[in-house]
C-alpha cells in the first residue's frame, strides 16, 4: 500500500508538477497527514478517491483490487451501437479465445495473450455501460436547446 501511495505522490509531481503539500491542500489534509500515510502504508477509505484525484491517478485503487485478487480495467465511455461495432466486439473476442488456444499449445507468448484478452474485456466492459446507460439515459441537457 505504502508503494502504491509513493507512486501516486511520484505521478502527481511528474505529471502534473504536484508536490504533496499541494496534494494536501486538494484533499484537505496536512502535508505531514499524507507522509504518514506512505509511512504506515495506511489511509482512510475516505481520502483514497481524493487523494487519487488530486494525483491522477489510481494506483491505491488498483492495488486494492488487485491484493484481493480482483481484475481491474478502464471502462470505456459508452458509445452508439451498430452492426460495425458489435462485428468489431465479435472479431476482437474471437481473436481472444485464438490466442488462448495457441497459448495452450505453447505458440504464442502470454504477454500477447494478457493484451488481446485485456483489449476484448475491454470492448465488452463499453457495451456493458451501453446496457446500463440504456435502463437509466442521461440528460441530454445540452441538445436541443433550440426551443
């Protein structure tokens, strides 16, 4: 835990020239609250989703995820369905399950494996958000506004 906070602080400063006393300043705590943190490798369950904001990232999250043994990806935002795209799904999954299989007989590297299967979770995970966005829509607040 204590490494996937130093590498949230290490992003933020890098990425976005963050130091931890602006960190602080972002998710409200002292400068000295958060060294505590990668000190004792500890924070509230509270500060992870600020604390990961302020940083741009999300290392705790990920490493929480991931000592439970759970799977974690992006999911993509939503976007309109057509046949090219559930064709595109199609293609991508079954290009997923070949290298599964030539993986089994010893002809391709995992880590090709570990890309193409993260790459069908992936457009799977967006129309699973198709499906949900479909039970409840969002406010389309800024079309029409013609009227």
């Amino acid at each position: 835990m204590n490494h996937a906070i130093r590498l949230c602080l290490d992003y933020a400063l890098h990425k976005h020239n963050r130091s931890v006393a602006r960190i602080g300043d972002l998710v409200g705590v002292s400068e000295w609250a958060i060294h505590k943190w990668v000190a004792e490798g500890s924070m509230p369950s509270k500060r992870i989703r600020p604390f990961e904001f302020a940083c741009g990232c999300t290392f705790v999250t990920q490493y929480i995820a991931t000592s439970a043994l759970k799977l974690v990806i992006d999911i993509p935002s939503g976007q309109a369905a057509d046949q090219d795209s559930l064709l595109d799904l199609q293609n991508q999954v079954n290009d997923a399950v070949s290298l599964l299989t030539r993986f089994y007989r010893g002809e391709v590297e995992a880590a090709d494996v570990l890309e193409g299967t993260t790459q069908a979770m992936k457009q799977l995970a967006g129309h699973r958000e198709n499906v949900i966005k479909a039970k409840a829509p969002e406010l389309e607040l800024f079309e029409g506004g013609d009227e």
